[in-house]
C-alpha cells in the first residue's frame, strides 16, 4: 500500500464515534473563500457576492455537542427457528437525523426518542450473528456527522428444529415398574401376564373371582409392570458429507454445517426422536461417537430436551474426524440410535457388537442418497460406485447381525 493510500485510510479510519464535518461543509468553506478571495483580487463583486452567503452559512453553522447512541434490547441467547422481534433505541442527543442499518433494509429517520422495531429471522439451527445495527447521525442541515458506527454484534443459538414421531414398540426392560413399555416383572398395568394360585401378600382386588369358584381354589390376575424405556441417541460427528461427492473437500463458510448434509440430518433427527421419546417419559441420552467428553446422561424432562438440543449443537460445532469411533457401556435392553452415514466400517462395527450384546440397536442411515459423481474428475463416476457400493455392504451385514436399518 502506498502512502497516499495510507493516508486515505487513516483519514477515513477516523471518522468514527466523534462529530466531524462532512464534505458538503469542507466544499461549502473552500468554494465561499474562494469566491470571495477572487473578486477582491479580480475587482469583481459578482464573485463576491456569490462567495458571501456560503461564508455565512457556515458562521451560523454550529458543531453539535452530545453523544447520540442506538441500542438494542437484547434477544435471548437460545432460541426457536424463525422470527424474533426486537426494539431499537435511540439517544439522538443535538441530532436531526439517523441512519440504521436493519435486517434487510437500510432507514433514514428523524431523531426522535421513538424505539425502531426490528424483526430478525433465522431458519438454519446453530450459532450466528444475527443482529448488528450500524448507524448514523447527521446535525443540523447535515453539516456534521457522528459515525458511522459499527454495532455490537449480537449472537444467539437456533437450536435445531423439532418433528415429533409417532413411538414405535420397544422391547421390555429388566426394571422398573412405571413407566409406558411392558416390563417382564409383574405390576399394575392393563395388559395380563398370568393368571395364578393365591399367595399370602396379594391384594384381594387381584381375586379373578370366576376362575376361583370354577377351580374352587383362590386365583388372582398377575399383571405386567409398565416401564420406561433406555434411549441412547448415538451419533456420529467425524464426517459431514452431502450429495456431490466432488464437494466433500470443500470447506463450507458461515454455516455450522452442510445444509442437507449427513451431520445437518443426524441433529435434526436426534432431536426429533429426542422430543418424542422425553414426551412419553422415556430416558434419553446422547453419545458422540467421536468425542465421548460431550456425551449427555439419561435424563427425563423438558429441560434435558433443551440440554440435549444445546448439546447437539455443540457436538456439530466441535464436529471432525476422530481416528475410532466410541461406544462407551449402556443400560442392558436400551435401545441405541445410531445416525451415521456408515463411510467407515469402524461405525457398523461398533453396531453389531451392541446388538450382539443383546441391546436393540436401529440405524438411521443419514448418507445423502443418490450420490452424484465428481463431473470434473474422470475417476468421478468411478469412485462414487465405489462408495456406493462399500455402504451397501456395511448396511447388509448389520442387517444380517439383527440391526434395523432405518433410511433418512
């Protein structure tokens, strides 16, 4: 950069969060001095005459004092996709105008204490900025100027959205005795489990009075014991692939991950089936797999629904290759939700050994299918066959060792 360069940096780096004169005040004293230093030199009252009212204009020009500012109030820090509405505030201090950039629209107002609606929208989840009001303020006839004045950025977390599922049937856990599953153990539902001879400690409302007097022998009805269910939300953040193979490379700006992408599609899902089963009172934990220090507990609630969704957000964030994925040890009988797009066989692997280990395992598929070649390579078409190809293999042989496989 060279020095004139530099210096018209500097002189508009300036320019800042102080009063200045503006451009039409600079040429208003250049032009009246000198048209006024040309008619007494030239002997010409035309010019001077010319030069006069723009010399007075600026006598009767005065600099504004004070010091005007716009402030936003504050949005929460989490939120919901969609729209957010805010205010502005203005200070407009010794001023006639004000210039705020919003959202989508710039607006010149007059400086008035009136606050400035402000509507934000953000339908992609995950952390961003999504407010920074730049501003403006002009003095009389806009002869001084305060700004501009970058903003303060104001960020909040879009958590990821929520589509409720129906519940499927999950298999019964070896405890627990209230709960919306069957349990093995006998207990207070609806569903009959055995009818069976009277012991001392039943209850006599348990008395099946029609077998009793058949058998002439006391019966009681022995009912199955509701329990709830052991949800292990297990995901798998070391890869974040879309449909174009030839784009799997390439670094993606201002997003926390691929829109439609495999990771975009495993949050989503996580947090859908997260909300479905906390709603029915079923436990629920999460588990990433390439970074088992941001795994959640099993917990029950509205609040671990809010935890678990702040944390899928995190997990996307710190998202990237680890060299082997991680299961740690789970309840017996829960049931382990894998989102994967099963690229390694490291992943699959870790499937069929839970569902060997007895829990019910159910793959969620979240590679972006069909895959589309790389057009600019020659080897494009041949290698995204082959992926192809290595994924089917993958999906087979869990399926084979007694793991649903569940497509996006």
């Amino acid at each position: 950069m060279n020095r004139p360069a530099r210096i018209m940096r500097a002189l508009a780096e300036s320019r800042g969060a102080h009063w200045h004169a503006t451009d039409a005040l600079i040429r208003a004293a250049l032009l009246g001095g000198g048209f006024v230093a040309a008619g007494a030199l030239l002997h010409h009252a035309g010019l001077v005459l010319l030069g006069t009212p723009l010399l007075l204009s600026l006598m009767f020009a005065r600099r504004p004092t004070g010091t005007p500012a716009v402030t936003v109030k504050p949005l929460p820090r989490t939120a919901e996709p969609g729209t957010a509405h805010t205010v502005a505030e203005v200070e407009p201090a010794d001023t006639e105008l004000v210039v705020v950039r919003l959202p989508g629209e710039t607006k010149a107002l007059a400086a008035t204490t009136e606050p400035i609606p402000v509507e934000v929208r953000r339908d992609a989840w995950g952390p961003g900025v999504d407010l920074r009001l730049d501003h403006l303020f002009a003095g009389p006839d806009a002869l001084h100027v305060y700004g501009p004045i970058v903003g303060v950025e104001h960020t909040r977390t879009v958590l990821p959205p929520l589509q409720y599922f129906p519940a499927g049937p999950l298999p019964p856990r070896a405890a627990g005795l209230v709960g919306a599953h069957r349990s093995p153990r006998p207990g207070d539902s609806t569903e009959l489990r055995d009818i069976r001879a009277f012991q001392p400690g039943d209850r006599l409302r348990r008395i099946d009075w029609r077998i009793s007097l058949r058998t002439g022998a006391l019966h009681v009805r022995e009912r199955h014991a509701e329990a709830d269910a052991e949800i292990v939300l297990a995901i798998d953040t070391r890869s974040d692939v879309e449909q174009d193979v030839g784009r799997w490379a390439a670094v993606t700006y201002g997003t926390t991950t691929r829109p439609g992408g495999s990771l975009d599609r495993a949050v989503r899902t996580a947090a859908s089936l997260a909300a479905s089963h906390l709603r029915q009172g079923d436990r629920v934990s999460l588990v990433d797999l390439g970074r088992p220090q941001l795994n959640v507990r099993s917990g029950v609630g509205r609040r671990h629904l809010l935890r678990l969704r702040n944390q899928l957000v995190v997990c996307a964030r710190s998202a990237g290759w680890a060299q082997r994925p991680f299961l740690p040890h789970v309840p017996y009988g829960s049931v382990i939700v894998l989102l994967s797009p099963f690229l390694d066989d490291a992943v699959s692997e870790i499937a069929i050994h839970a569902a060997r280990r007895g829990h019910l395992v159910l793959a969620v598929d979240t590679l972006p299918q069909p895959l589309k070649p790389d057009t600019e390579e020659p080897w494009g078409e041949p290698a995204a066959e082959l992926i192809a190809a290595e994924h089917r293999v993958r999906t087979k042989l869990m399926a084979r060792h007694g793991v649903v496989i569940t497509p996006w």
